[in-house]
C-alpha cells in the first residue's frame, strides 16, 4: 500500500504467442472468454479475467510461453456467448488478434481426455486413518529455519503382514497418536488390527518405517524411526522401534541398541551375506539445532539381534549429512549393491560397497548437486536393461534459485552465546553474502543485530559479515547448495550416467515420493510424483504446487508430462506407495494432517 509503482521486464527467451481479443459492444474485452493454444507438444488453456485481487489488475492480452516450439497447430477461442474462433498453423513471437464478429456458430474442438485413474474415497474400503500432526512452533527454537522439521510424517510401509497373499500396510502417526496396521480382507476392504504396543508407543513421533523380516521366520516384522523437532537432542522419544510378527497377528516391541537420534529413512540388506537381514537407517537433523546433523547408522543382524557397526561398516554414512533417504542399489553393475544417499544441504552421495565395507567415492556426474534432496528411486525407464536413478528435489518453484555461481548458505553457529543454536541463510548480492531474512526475524533470533544495525537501512546495507562478524562466520558450521531442481540420472554403462532435470512439470513443487506404473500402456514404465511442504516459513508461502504429475516414459529415457484429471492429490503427500488391492494396482498417498489418499490405476 501507498508504495512506489515498480516494472518487471520479462527476461525469457523462449518463444511466445499474444492473443488480443475484441468482443462485442456489451463487452469490449471479451472477458469470461476461454482460449486453447494447440502444439505438437503442448496444450494449453487460459481465461480471460483481468481482476487479480484488491486495487489489482492485468493486462486484456494473453501470453503463452512456448518454450522452443516455433509454431501453433490451433488457436481456439471460445467467446463470453458461446461463438468460437479459431486459426491453425500459426507462428510463434507475434500477437494474434480475434473479433467475435468472425465466430462462427460451432462447437469447441473435443479434446481427449485422458483417465487412467479413478480416485476413491478410502473410508469405503474401511480406511479411515487422519494423521493428526501435533501442534508445535519450530520457529520458538529457530525464528530463521527455512521450514519446520517437525512435520516429517507420516510413514508408510505396504507389505503381507499375515500371509494371507494380500497386500496390507502401516502408516504412521504424529506425536499422541499412535500408527495402524490396516490388513486387507478378500473382499478388498480392510480392518484395523488392534496392537498393544502401538498404543503404547503414541508418545513417539513415526518418521519412517520398513516391513521386514528381522528373524527369518517367513513374517514381516515392522521397523518405525523416531523423531521430532520439538524434542530435547538426547530424548528418549528419539529411540527407534522394533516390533516383531508373532504368527498370530499381533506386532510385539523388540529390542535395539540405544540410538538417541533423529532418523527418518530405514532400509534392509544383507551386507555381511549371512542369509539374514541387516538394516541402515539414516539420521536427520539435531532437534533445535538445524543444520546440524543426527546419527546414521548400520545395524549388523546376527540371528535377530541387532548390533551397531556403524564405525566399522561404514564410518562415513554416521554423520554424511541430514540424511531423507538412500537406497541399496547396484550402482558400477559389480554385483555388490552400493549406497545411494540424499539429504538436505548435501550432493547426491555414493557409497561403495566393497565386501560389505561402504565407503563413499566421487562421482563426477553427481558434482555440485548439493540439494535439498527428499527421496531417490530406481526403475530402469527405457528398458536397456540396467537401473536409472530418480531424485525428488524441492523443486524449481521456489524464491532461492541456487545456482553454482550464487548458491544459498547456510551458517549455524551459538552466534550469541546463549541457550539457543542459531543458524542464518544468505545469498550473494553483487559481492557479498547478505542475509535472506530481514532485519526484524533476524533480530528475534539474535538481538545483538538490533544494537548493531539500528535501522532497516544499516541492515540492508550491510554484508553477513558486517551483522554476525567474520571471525564467527568462519568459526560457523557451513554449507551450501546449487540446485533445486529434481532430476533423473540415466545410466549409460558401468558407473557412467547422464544426469537430466525432471520437465518442467515435475519442478513446480516438492517431490517426496515416486512410484513407478505403465499408465498409458505402451510397454515403459513412467513417472508418477507427489510432494508438499506446507509447513515453511511465512515469508515463503507453502509448497503446495505439486498435486500429482505423471511423465511419461521411452525408449531412449525421454519423459514427457501427461494430464489425467482424476489424479488430483491436493493436500501435503510425504509417502506414496503402490498396493494391490483386489487385484488391481493403486496409489496409496499418506498425507500430513489429513486422511490418506487413494487412486486405482486402470489395467
């Protein structure tokens, strides 16, 4: 309000098209008009209103960024009285204008439409879970994280539990809310089995989980890491849960080793090739202390008793970073299934596996892939017979845009000596690095900035140095990322990949998870992601972009966005994962705050 008028220039490169539309004297702008732009690619749609909030307006003529594409099939307008106007084969960097007084009395082209995913409601199926994320203000801890860290569920894990043949599955609670373990029946329904020490166990926070068979007696047993920002760093809270399968239906609390940290990833393997299922588990970060990193950890099984071998397994992966998620894959094709690691402020990492021993080694096509990575997943896309890597990022819809040349920091550090871990984001702003946030969240973190930058102008004159010191700077824990695209990482031979971004589609927000499914039945697997953040800072508006995209697969790796209007998932996914119910193949979503989700993908 009563601030200066400011012009944006529009700095891309890509080709465009300008619709202008002239309507009738009643209505001169032809507003309520709908208009369809027609490529060999693409398809796009717009309506024309020129209202965009209070005191706000845009202009009557239509943009449509085409990217690289040089010319239109169709230009369809659909006019305010029905009427349609339409022209083909237009070129592309020009402004195409319509009268209505040309339309003609016909009806809009009929598009297909495709609809290979039914949604359904899973109360119907017995279903009936609402994680209920308890309630905690991250920022009391830390006025300047980026988002909060004490919404990382819920978890999920799908698996037979009974040995029945049908798939059933677990999802996590919040802190004060216990899990579930719902079994699917033959008619493809599914009952809540009621589990004792998953009442017990309400107090803690289910991050993760993994079926499993921890004794090799043919049952799946349940593995669920522990976490939550609003812990104290060595709480007990934080100790992870072990329940094995009794025969008999019920999931009974079993022993691990102490480990006082945060986790959240957890993946089996039989890394010292004994016939039993050994297990790593990724920490995440120290709670209230962000960035700072909590413990990973192997766990050595020897006849269902788990022992921490971290420091002689794999020393690296103890403190490799706030680890989300990692997977055992055969990365060089040597027969030895390697560790891929992702995690936020860290590259995508690997770890080889030489005779059970994981030590990390470079890889040159993974450099300067600092991130703030959520997941990775293997499929092998273009069916040449050997795995491709899937890395779901935060995404290119953000306000940071790191870059190698101007990346983001990160500093933690006790900057001013009291009870609190104080941590700082900044950006290069001509020569210097500068703070992200502004003068007043800064000073709620340390109120030493006030005393030093009296007004907003000192401090928006000042360098990261000038505010919190170089000498503290340097003394600070530091890192820093270059981008936030997700990607994909197609493999060429024997550890050699080309690493591509995701389209675009898949950039407009966070990817948590993928799943993979020939949707459109031509032989190839594609792409299905979903992900949200609902829970970032003010000043950045939550993630809420990414309600479901699908690409679709080839030959040669290609992926190319593909629109199914029922697969719509607007809430705030952080675990998808396919199930089997019936026979047929869905889409199950486990969503934070909210009912589950879903979707049956057609055969």
């Amino acid at each position: 309000m009563s601030d200066i008028a400011s012009i944006y220039k529009n700095n891309s490169t890509g080709n465009f098209i300008n619709i202008k539309l002239i309507g009738s004297d009643k209505n001169k702008n032809a507003i309520g008009s709908k208009v369809k732009i027609f490529t060999n690619k693409t398809k796009q749609y717009q309506e024309l209103y020129t209202n965009r909030g209070y005191q706000s307006s845009v202009t009557n003529v239509l943009n449509f960024g085409l990217g690289q594409e040089e010319e239109q099939k169709k230009i369809e307008v659909v006019w305010d009285n029905g009427l349609v106007s339409t022209v083909e084969n237009t070129k592309a960097n020009q402004t195409v204008e319509f009268d209505i007084k040309d339309a003609l009395t016909t009806v809009p082209a009929v598009v297909k439409v495709n609809n290979n995913f039914t949604k359904i409601n899973p109360t119907q199926l017995g279903i009936n879970f609402t994680h209920q994320e308890n309630i905690f203000n991250d920022f009391s801890k830390q006025v300047l994280l980026p988002q909060k860290l004490s919404q990382q569920g819920p978890a999920l894990s799908v698996g037979d539990v009974n040995k029945d043949g049908l798939d059933d599955f677990y999802v996590g609670g919040a802190q004060g809310q216990s899990g579930k373990l719902y079994l699917q029946n033959r008619s493809g329904k599914f009952d809540v089995s009621v589990q004792a020490d998953f009442e017990k166990d309400k107090s803690f926070e289910d991050n993760g989980s993994l079926f499993f068979d921890a004794n090799n007696d043919g049952y799946l047993d349940l593995y669920v890491t522990s976490g939550g920002y609003e812990l104290a760093e060595n709480s007990p809270l934080l100790q992870d849960r072990l329940y094995l399968n009794d025969k008999k239906g019920k999931l009974i609390k079993s022993a691990l080793p102490k480990m006082l940290s945060n986790t959240k990833a957890v993946k089996a393997i039989d890394f010292d090739n004994d016939g039993d299922l050994d297990l790593a588990i990724g920490g995440h970060c120290i709670p209230g202390k962000y960035p700072l990193v909590s413990q990973s950890y192997f766990l050595r099984n020897d006849k269902g008793i788990f022992k921490d071998v971290t420091a002689t397994v794999a020393p690296e992966f103890s403190k490799i970073g706030i680890v989300n998620d990692f997977i055992f894959s055969d990365y060089d094709n040597d027969g030895a299934k390697d560790l891929i690691v992702v995690g936020e402020w860290m590259p995508i990492t690997v770890l080889k596996n030489t005779k059970g021993q994981f030590k990390t080694i470079n890889t040159p096509q993974f450099k300067n892939t600092e991130g703030w990575w959520n997941t990775v997943s293997e499929v092998d896309i273009d069916k040449d017979g050997d795995l491709d890597y899937f890395f779901g990022n935060l995404g290119g819809n953000n306000k940071f845009h790191p870059s190698v040349d101007k990346p983001l920091h990160i500093y933690g550090n006790n900057f001013d000596n009291n009870s609190t871990y104080d941590m700082v984001l900044s950006k290069l702003y001509k020569t210097n690095l500068v703070p992200v946030r502004g003068k007043e969240c800064s000073t709620q973190q340390n109120s030493f900035v006030s005393k030093k930058m009296p007004t907003f102008k000192s401090f928006a004159t000042s360098s990261l140095a000038d505010i919190y010191g170089e000498k503290e700077l340097k003394a600070s824990y530091h890192k820093q990322v270059y981008q936030f695209k997700s990607g994909y990482a197609l493999k060429n031979g024997k550890g050699s990949f080309t690493f591509k971004e995701l389209p675009n589609t898949a950039q407009i927000g966070p990817t948590m998870s993928f799943v993979f499914a020939d949707v459109n039945k031509d032989g190839f697997q594609d792409v299905i992601g979903v992900g949200g953040i609902y829970e970032s800072e003010v000043e950045t508006i939550r993630y809420d972009s990414n309600i479901g995209y699908i690409l679709i697969g080839d030959s040669k790796g290609n992926l190319k966005p593909y629109k199914d209007i029922n697969f719509y998932n607007g809430e705030n996914a952080k675990q998808m994962k396919k199930i089997q119910i019936k026979g047929k193949q869905h889409l199950l979503i486990a969503n934070n705050n909210a009912l589950v989700s879903l979707f049956s993908i057609s055969k």
